[in-house]
C-alpha cells in the first residue's frame, strides 16, 4: 500500500512565523503535490514536484514556496504566515510522468493566529 | 464555466438506498476519471478510477463515463452509514503540460442515515 505521511496533524503558529509542513513517501512516487483545502473552494493546488529539485507552481503559489531535496519528501513552506492562510493542508504523490492517480496523506489543520 | 461542475449537496438518503453522485466537466481532453472519498478530518482516498469511456463495478460502487455528454457517475448501491462522507470527482488530461495535474470538482457531502 501507498503510504504518504504529514509531519503534523493539528498545527497552531502565530502571525509572521515561518512555518514548515513535511511529507513523506514511501512509494518511490516520482510527483508530489500540495493542496489546500477550504469550505466551499475545494482542493487548490499549491505546488508541485515532477523530480528532484524540479517545482512547478500551482493555481495558488503566493506566500508559499517548496523544496524537494530527496525523492521521498516534499517540504511546503509559508515564509511568514497570515490568518488566511489558516486551512487544511494535503500532500499528495503520483507514480511517474503519465501517472493520473494520486494518493494523499492525513492532511495537516494549519491554525495561524 | 468552470472545468468541473460538482453539486455540494448535502445529500441525505436512509440506509439501502442507492446513491448517485454526479459531474460534469468542459474539457474535452480529460481522458482519467477518478472518485475520491474524503471522511470527516481526514486525507481523500482513492475509490475508483476509469479510462476513458464505460462503465466500471467494484462491489457496492459503479462508475460510469460518458464523454459524449462529459458527465461522470458514482452510483452506490445498498448504501450504508459507513459511506457517509465527502466524495469527489477528479480527471486529468494527457499531453502538454497537465501530465501530473488533476483537476478536482469540489465535492459532494453523502450522508447515509441508519
């Protein structure tokens, strides 16, 4: 089975903190993806990864930025974090360059004060 | 228009009974058709996936393309307690550069009373 973890659950940061989010694949999965997750907005890209050190901004990159230094993990980065910002964080991973499905973690509930 | 229409419901339906949940997209060039079920506070899982065109069953669940209408389908049969939870249709094109991308409807909340 396909194992995508997150490195937090339930997180809480203040306003103007940087904060990291981590994902891990066990799959050897050559893309990974972030989302966010609102009420009534759905799932919105983030960012993505199609190889090591390769990105490619989503639909909504403003006030996030990523890095992938190792194929198994996928770090999302908010470099100073604001109230919306607040939401539900999901990381996601597919298997190769024509791969369509995507197998996602637990998710991370992003509270920022 | 956006590229995938997904009703939010909320939909409310009693145990045993059968369920469809619906899509409908514009971009001619979607060729993989997914369903994701996401329970409450957790990560979407992936339910079923079709290629192109047809029909697929597996066990309680059917899945149905049909790209003449561009309009997906996931029927659940004999519905239990245990399906209540938000589903969500994806698809994905091939070719360009949308080769890894999936593009998400915004999900129907089921809830399947006992």
């Amino acid at each position: 089975d396909v194992k995508v973890t997150q490195s937090s659950r339930y997180l809480v940061k203040r306003t103007g903190e940087k904060v990291f989010l981590e994902c891990v694949q066990d799959m050897d999965h050559e893309n990974m993806f972030w989302y966010r997750q609102d009420p009534g907005l759905g799932l919105r890209l983030i960012y993505f990864s199609y190889d090591v050190k390769m990105k490619e901004k989503g639909d909504i990159p403003e006030g996030y930025s990523v890095s992938r230094e190792k194929k198994e993990r996928f770090s999302l980065i908010l470099e100073s974090a604001s109230t919306n910002q607040t939401s539900m964080y999901l990381c996601a991973s597919s298997m190769g360059s024509m791969s369509e499905t995507q197998y996602f973690g637990p998710g991370t509930r992003l509270l920022v004060l | 228009q956006k590229e995938v229409e997904q009703d939010p419901g909320p939909l409310s339906v009693p145990e045993g009974a059968i369920v469809s949940l619906n899509c409908t997209y514009s971009n001619s060039a979607f060729q993989y058709f997914m369903w994701y079920r996401q329970y409450s506070r957790k990560g979407p899982e992936l339910l079923m996936y079709t290629y192109s065109s047809g029909n697929k069953e597996d066990g309680r669940f059917t899945a149905q393309v049909d790209k003449s209408s561009k309009y997906i389908s996931l029927f659940i049969r004999d519905s239990q307690p245990s399906d209540s939870a938000t589903y969500l249709c994806a698809m994905s094109a091939i070719g360009g550069g949308s080769n890894y991308k999936l593009t998400f409807g915004k999900g129907t909340l089921l809830t399947v009373n006992p």
